[in-house]
C-alpha cells in the first residue's frame, strides 16, 4: 500500500491550528502525525476512510444524502424561525455557506462564542 | 467589543519576556502554546528562549500547567473580576484596600510584586482562558483584563489575548463579521443581520422556547448544552452535519455523515490570533464535505418559493 | 450590447468635455459602434467613467476587527435587506462586504484599491474581497516595516531586496507595495516610534525611515509596477508634521510616488492648540514636482472609526480620546490599530482638518494628480463622497458650512480665501481618470475605444450631493448594475494583480529566515490562486 505524506498539514483540533504537522497516510488512515502534539496526534490517527457512519439518516432510518438533503431543506423551510449553530469545527467556506443560509430561512447564525 | 490590543503568536515568540497565563490549563488544553508559540521557543528578541522569559500562572487549581510557571498566584474561585481591578490600580498607584486584596485569595506583596513585573517587561502578554471568561463575571472578566493590557502601555508594551478552543471557532466569528457585521448571536428574521446577546444567542433561544428548527454542524451541542436547551432541540424538527452520528444526531430527524475537517475536507481556519491556515486533508473521504451539504441543502431551499418578497433591492441613503 | 445616447460625456482621458455624443458597448467593452442594441436614453444626463477609489480600506484583518468593535454603529444604519438575489448586510461605518459592494456601485464607484495589507493575513484580505460584489479590486501589501526587508536594506542588500518584494508581492496576490509609517510600526512592536526620517530605527545602526522609503520606491520603480510606491509618511495627524511631509517628498529625489491621503500630513503648530494648516505649501510642492500624485484623506464632520497600520498612532488617539482601542501586531511585517472617532465641528484641530482636506483638493492646480478620497474609514466614509463633490463644486456651499466656526478655528485655515469651484469635468478627473491613471490601469478611468465598460449616468441636478450620491443608472462591465437606485445585477468583479518577475531562488533565502521569525509554515503563507476571483495579471511597465 503506498504512503502519502502531507507536509505542513494543518491540524484543526485546538485553537492553536499549527500547521507545520507532517502527516503519513496509506490509502486508508493516518498512520503517523509528526510535530503534534498529544491531543493533535490522537485526533490524526482517530481517523480512516472507513464508513463507519450511514451516509445519512432520516428519522432513525439510513438513506441516501440526496433524500437527507431534501428532507433537511423541507424542515428548515417550513420553519419560521430556525438555528443554524455550531461552525466550530467546519471550514471558513462551510461557514460563509452557512452563513448565506440562515439569511436566506429568516432564520439565526450562531457559534460557539456565544455560549 | 470594547477594544482587544493584542497581536499575533509569532510576535510573542520573538519579543514576549513577560507571559502570564489566566484561567487556562495549556499543558494540556493547548500543549504547543508552550512549546511552539509562547514561553519555549527561541525568538529574534529573546534568543535564549525560556531562560529569557518570565512565566506567571493564576488559576484556581494546580494544574499540569504549575509545573511551567516560575510563579503561580492561586486565586480563590470567583474572584477574578476582583483581583483585575486591584491590578489595574496598582499599575496606577492607587491606594487598594487590604481587606479586598484578602479576598481574591492572594497578599498585596503578591499583586504589587505582579504589577512590578510587568512593568519592568520590555513585553508583556497575557493569555486568558476560559477559567477567567467562562466563570463568574464572564465577558466583564475578559473586559478587565483586556482593559488592563490596554493601560499597561502607558508603561511598556502589553498585549492580551483570548485562549480560544475548538478547531475554527475563530474563523466562524471571522467569516461572520465580515458577512453580517456581528460575530456571532445574528438574527436575520427581519431580513438583514441583528445582533443581540443574550437574546439571539443559542442557549437563550432553545431554553425559552424560541427556535421552529435547527441545523446544527461542527458542534455537539447534545452532549454539552443545559438539559432545557437539549429537550427543546429534541422537540423541533433539527439537522445534524457531522462526521460522527453524535448525542445531537441522536435526538434529530436528520443527520448527514460529512468528510472531517482537515482530515478529509479542504478549505481554511484561523488560529486563535485570527491568522488564516490553509487546511491540508490526507485522506479521501467517502463522504461529502459540510461546505458541500450546505450549499446543496441551500440549493434545495433556493427552489421553494421564497419569504421575501421579490424585487430590487435599494442602495438607500446611509444615515 | 448597449448604446447610451444622448448624455453629455465627461471624459478628461480624451479631453471630452461634456460633448453630447453616443457611447457603445459591446462583450464588456467600449466599442466604436454597435449595431442594433438596446438603448438607454441619456438626454439632459451626465455620462462619466465609473469611479475608481485610489485608497480605501474595504476588506481583511483591520476592517474586520473594526466591525467587532463598532456593533452599536451597525444597529443604527441603513441595513441591506435581503432580496431574492441579493445578500443581506449592514451599511454605516465599517459596511459588511456585500454592502459595500452595493455601496460603491450605487455611487458610480466601479473600481477599488485596498490600501493596506499584511503578507501574513492576505488571504483574509481576499476571501473577503471575493465577497465585494460588483465593483474590481486591486490591494496594496504593506512593507515599509518588514523587518526581512529592514534587515536586507541595514546590510545595503539592495538587489536581493528587491527580488524579496517581488517574490512578496505575488505572494500576497497584491497590486502595488504600501509603507506605512515606515520604520514607525517596527518601532512599535517595543512601543516606539520613528518620528525623524534620518534616525536610524529603533533596533537598527543604519535603517532610518528616509532609507526604507527611497529603496521601496527604487524597488517598486525597477521592478516596474504600474503603481507607483503608496506611501503613508511617518508622523501622520501630528502637528507641525508638514516638515517630515516635505522631508519626504525631498528625499524621494524624483522617484515616483503616491502620497497617500495628504490631508493628515499637512499641519503646522506645534501641539494640539497651535495646529494650523499648511496645505498651501504642500500644494504649492506639489504643483511643482511631478513625480508625485496624492489623493486628500478628506474628513467630514460626524462618528466615524479610525483604521490604520500605524500602531503608536492610534496608541496615541486612544490616550486623546479615551475610547475603545484595538490593536493587533502582525509578527514580522506590520501593526494594526483601531479607534472609533468623531469630527467635531466644534473642536479646533478637527476643523483644521476638515478645512486641509478641501484646501489641498482646491489648491493642487493639477486634478490629474490629486484624488478624492476619505482614506475611507479615517476620515469620513467613502458612501459620504457626494458631500465632498458638493464641497467643491460650490463655493456658497462652503461659505456656509463655515459660517459657524470660530474666528480662532478661520484663522488657522486658508479654505474663506478660496474662490476656485471644481467642474465636472475637474470632478470625473479626480474621481475616475486621475486614480486610474495613478494606479496604472489602462482600461479603467475613460470610455475609449477598448476600456472596460464601466460606465456611470447622472440626472442633471442643482443638488450636487443628490446628484452624486444617486446616479440614474451604473454599468459596469457593460452590464446595467444600479437603476435609480435599485440594485439591477451583482456580477462578480475581477482581482487584479501584477507578477513581476523574480529570482526563484530567493525562497532558499527566505525559507530559513522565516521558520526562525515566524510561526507559520513558509509553505503556507502564500496566497493561493484560486482564492482570487476572477484574477487580471495587469502587466509590469518600464519605468525610464
């Protein structure tokens, strides 16, 4: 199985986000994460590709990320008031897309900062 | 905000002699604080690394974080509010009352030898955590001691900075000042962004009842919110993005397994200092990526007829 | 397709002065003719070049810490309201970015320039740029206090500094190179200044700011940018500052130059309670050296917050006003600092101030070389430019606006002795052709066979502010954007950029120095491309 390696990769676990970790993945997990610390090391190696998850679920039951997604946007929609809250540990673009979309349901954007 | 002077990591690496810690436990919340930003490292400035800074530690409790410090001021519980505000005349040479100074739990030969210290700093820093901002007092607490590096300069250079946790949630405040103007609690009901802690913030709107639906991503909020707010996230119909099917997926009707930050998902995040990185992901994902989901569960809600009524949209005269 | 006919065109690149003539359009340009395309009617209109805003400050580390700081100033605007194709935001001082786009184009602002941005958060700079509708975007990268720049021109290594700020340059993706207060900011990071050009800096034996400011504007000459250097002087807003002003402009000896937002540099007095104005002796240099352009920096009287890389600057209002104040050191490159402030007619030094915006703006003989511009947010917002125009315009208006100042405040200005009005013609000079020029953009600030069809349309009016401030129709890019003030189309605009040529082997040099300065990973600290939205790679130019 042939190793990758990631220099520079950015650990997004703490607020410090350094970004000088030099990760070794074979095709399937994270097998080494260099310069890390205790708590960066543990959250690179918590990680494979397996499917651990259903893609997705709707009332308990697994489905397809297309019928979640349709069922997710009838929810919001119908809502007159929904929350969109959390953004910690998603990207800067997740967030902007977010955002966009809790101006769009009427709706409120929030994060952690607020606790 | 009442005003942060503050600056980034790699300025204190390379001038800070002085570092106080308040309220935070690095060692082990943020272990490379020490060893790669703030007290170890080798600066332009203080060549000589640790050996040239001092380290003061104020907590309530001896943590790992003791064992770093060349001082540790014990405070007692709840009285940081308090202590703050006898720093902050000390460094004015204000007369303090002894009986107060008893109370925070330190002596007045601790503080004076504190505010002394700092002084003679060439620079000064200040990191809090969340022992100082999240416990009595809260946002006032983070206004002292920010208030306090601010009036530290009239002295020498002083800066102060917020220990924040959580992955990117400075990048959310980030992303959502220059979008809506307001870092987080905004409430777009009326059209545009208003901001009203207290009111719009998470916590107050599910207790009191006030949300019709959530969609909750990058957060567990199942697991760690008070118990009114997680029944009333139970109640209303709630969305889950997250790589893992967590405490929150389990009380929603939806949940959707998404790629995980920086692991399998590109993009970007901002360290505490608010410095952009750009995430590097090692591996592929069978899932889809949240910034992907969101935008295609935006999409979805894009082609329901819309609440807003259609038209052009106004530059009106600013007042 | 479009043909505008009809209007009275202004167009100073051309010497078009208000000829009633057609203006085609065609795939985003000007054409000489189109066939069979929609009309607009111009009749009885004004037809200019879209704006162009030479120095402003729009987007990235420091407007952003001003909206945290300025929540209560966003509640009391105008709010944007969302629409079914337009986002939502908030106006006022620090507008969110998709106001400001709205903002700038529902002026007739087509074009705008970043002023001030660090290597380390450009790419902060630019996801927010990327979210300014409309309007195209260039960006200055600040260097005047890089202290591997400042280490290379303290061992006179003039060659390999200038292949640094090209090798800078690209990797902050910006148009042009800023210096702020230079050697001032560095200074600061121990809680100093650099008020004496010829004093070596603090922590330096040979660095003084008179050095970093001539080799900045050699490299910018000799590298070719179409932008000359933008240069924020040292002791900005202090009294008697018309020396370090003059001292500067001397020291440069013929170089080109931008001087950037004049208005702050241009005092007399010795302290608080003597200041005074010397816009005329600095208009009068300027009149006279060629080498230069400026844009005012012009304030208006009402709240607004201050925003400047100039850190012991804001130290120093922070200690005037006792109001909030943010500060924010970028490691190695650059300072940040926040006070929220209001113009009081009433006060002394704010009424020289206003009054030295105006003079250098009337006093400067030549409109190609001087802009208009607040330093948006310093002195005033740039949605306030129509007051400015009506300023200018009219004399009366003037007259009036000073009727209320003391005879102590009249006496340290020189704006009652001055007669000249501006035309429109002087007005698109300043506002389109003349920025445009200075920032070395060919296709922007005229409607020539061949520019970028950007293009704004005024109702004749007798209210110069209302004419100004609402223009019946904008086009940018050949596109209808703004109509009567509504919001008609919200393209993307373009980031422009130059890319002027390096060494490749000067990342061997820079790659040691920065993992011992910095705490980020020298791989990372480039602006990647696809951050740039719509990117124009603008040609360097020969500088002879």
């Amino acid at each position: 199985m042939s190793l990758t390696i990631v220099d520079n990769a950015t650990c997004a676990f703490c607020g410090c986000v350094c970004d000088d970790i030099e990760v070794h993945a074979d095709e399937h997990k994270i097998v080494a994460a260099k310069r890390a610390c205790i708590l960066g090391k543990a959250w690179f190696l918590n990680h494979t590709t397996d499917k651990h998850y259903p893609d997705a679920l709707v009332d308990g039951r697994e489905t397809t990320v297309d019928e979640a997604v349709q069922v997710a946007a009838d929810l919001l929609d119908r809502a007159d008031m929904p929350l969109v809250y959390g953004m910690s540990n998603i990207t800067c673009e997740a967030q902007r897309e977010a955002v966009a979309l809790a101006e769009r349901l009427g709706g409120v954007a929030d994060s952690h900062t607020s606790l | 905000m009442g005003g942060k002077v503050s600056c980034t990591l790699g300025e204190v690496k390379n001038r800070a002699d002085f570092v106080l810690y308040w309220g935070g436990n690095p060692a082990e919340c943020h272990p490379r604080h020490f060893t790669k930003y703030a007290l170890m490292p080798k600066g332009r400035f203080v060549p000589r690394g640790r050996k040239d800074r001092t380290m003061v530690l104020v907590d309530i409790r001896e943590t790992k974080s003791v064992k770093a410090a060349d001082i540790f001021l014990q405070i007692r519980p709840g009285k940081d509010f308090e202590a703050l505000s006898i720093l902050r005349a000390l460094v004015k040479g204000q007369h303090v009352d002894e009986k107060q100074v008893a109370e925070t739990g330190l002596t007045l030969e601790q503080l004076t030898d504190l505010v002394d210290r700092m002084k003679r700093a060439k620079f000064g820093v200040m990191f809090f955590g969340m022992g100082l901002s999240m416990t009595r007092g809260k946002h006032m607490n983070s206004a002292s001691i920010l208030t306090l590096a601010a009036e530290l300069n009239a002295y020498t250079k002083f800066v102060a900075m917020p220990m924040r946790g959580h992955g990117n949630v400075t990048g959310a405040d980030v992303v959502m000042r220059w979008t809506t103007g307001y870092p987080f609690g905004v409430n777009f009901s009326r059209g545009y962004p208003r901001y009203n802690p207290g009111e719009f913030s998470t916590v107050d709107l599910l207790v009191r009842g006030d949300v019709d639906a959530a969609l909750i991503l990058g957060a567990d909020p199942g697991a760690t919110m008070p118990q009114p707010a997680i029944d009333h996230l139970a109640r209303i119909p709630t969305v889950v993005l997250d790589p893992k099917v967590t405490h929150t997926s389990r009380l929603a009707r939806v949940h959707i397994t998404t790629a995980v930050t920086g692991i399998s998902a590109p993009g970007t995040g901002y360290r505490m200092d608010e410095i952009p990185l750009p995430l590097r992901p090692a591996l592929r994902s069978p899932y889809p990526t949240d910034e992907d989901v969101v935008r295609r569960i935006h999409q979805a809600v894009a082609e329901k007829p819309d609440w807003m009524a259609a038209g052009g949209q106004t530059t009106t005269t600013q007042i | 397709m479009l043909r505008i006919v009809g209007g009275q065109v202004y167009d100073p690149a051309h010497g078009i002065d208000g000829v009633v003539q057609d203006v085609c359009i065609q795939d985003g340009r000007i054409v000489e003719n189109v066939d069979a395309a929609p009309t607009i009617d111009a009749s009885g209109m004004i037809v200019f070049p879209g704006g162009v805003d030479v120095h402003t400050h729009v987007a990235g580390g420091s407007i952003n810490f001003a909206r945290a700081m300025t929540p209560e100033d966003h509640r009391r605007t105008t709010a944007f309201i969302r629409s079914q194709t337009n986002r939502a935001g908030v106006g006022g001082m620090t507008p969110t970015t998709f106001a400001t786009g709205y903002l700038y184009a529902g002026m007739g602002w087509t074009t705008v320039n970043e002023a001030a941005v660090p290597i380390l958060s450009a790419k902060h700079t630019h996801e927010e740029l990327r979210d300014i509708p409309i309007v195209d975007k260039s960006c200055c990268v600040l260097l005047a206090n890089n202290e591997i720049l400042l280490d290379l021109l303290e061992a006179g290594e003039m060659e390999r500094a200038r292949e640094v700020v090209a090798w800078q340059i690209w990797a902050s993706k910006a148009y042009g190179v800023k210096a702020v207060n230079p050697g001032g900011v560095a200074a600061w990071k121990y809680g100093k200044n650099a008020e004496q050009l010829s004093e070596p800096v603090d922590g330096y034996h040979k660095v003084t700011p008179a050095k970093i400011v001539a080799g900045l504007a050699q490299i910018v000459d000799d590298l070719g940018l179409p932008h000359p250097l933008h240069l924020h002087c040292n002791n900005l807003g202090v009294p008697g500052n018309l020396t370090t002003t003059l001292e500067t402009m001397q020291n440069l000896d013929g170089r080109r130059a931008h001087m950037a937002h004049l208005q702050y540099h241009a005092y007399g007095g010795d302290d608080w309670s003597t200041m005074r104005s010397e816009a005329p002796q600095l208009a009068d240099y300027m009149n006279a050296h060629r080498n230069f352009t400026t844009d005012a920096g012009a304030v208006l009287f009402g709240d607004t917050v201050t925003i400047t890389a100039d850190g012991p600057w804001q130290h120093l209002l922070y200690k005037l006003t006792g109001r909030k104040w943010g500060n924010l050191d970028v490691e190695n490159e650059t300072g940040c600092g926040i006070v929220p402030y209001t113009y009081r007619p009433t006060n002394l030094v704010n009424a020289v101030q206003w009054a030295v915006g105006l003079e250098l703006l009337l006093l400067i003989d030549d409109p190609w070389r001087v802009f208009l511009t607040t330093d948006h947010p310093n002195g005033a917002c740039f949605w306030r430019y129509p007051e400015i125009i009506q300023l200018l315009m009219c004399r009366d208006f003037r007259r009036d606006c000073m009727a209320g100042q003391s005879d102590k405040a009249l006496s340290r200005i020189h704006l009652p002795d001055i007669d000249r009005e501006y035309t429109l013609y002087e007005i698109a000079t300043i506002t389109s052709a003349g920025p445009a020029r200075a920032l070395g953009l060919p296709r922007k600030g005229h409607l020539g066979v061949g520019a970028d069809a950007d293009v704004v349309i005024y109702d004749q009016d007798d209210d110069v502010a209302r004419m100004f401030g609402h223009p019946r129709y904008v086009i940018k890019g050949g596109e209808i954007v703004i109509e009567d003030g509504d919001i008609r189309a919200t393209p993307e605009g373009r980031g422009l950029l130059v890319r002027p040529p390096h060494d490749e082997q000067i990342e061997a040099f820079l790659r040691p120095l920065f993992e011992d300065y910095y705490t980020m990973s020298f791989d990372n600290y480039s602006v990647e491309m696809e951050r740039i939205q719509q990117p124009e790679i603008c040609d360097c130019i020969d500088t002879e």
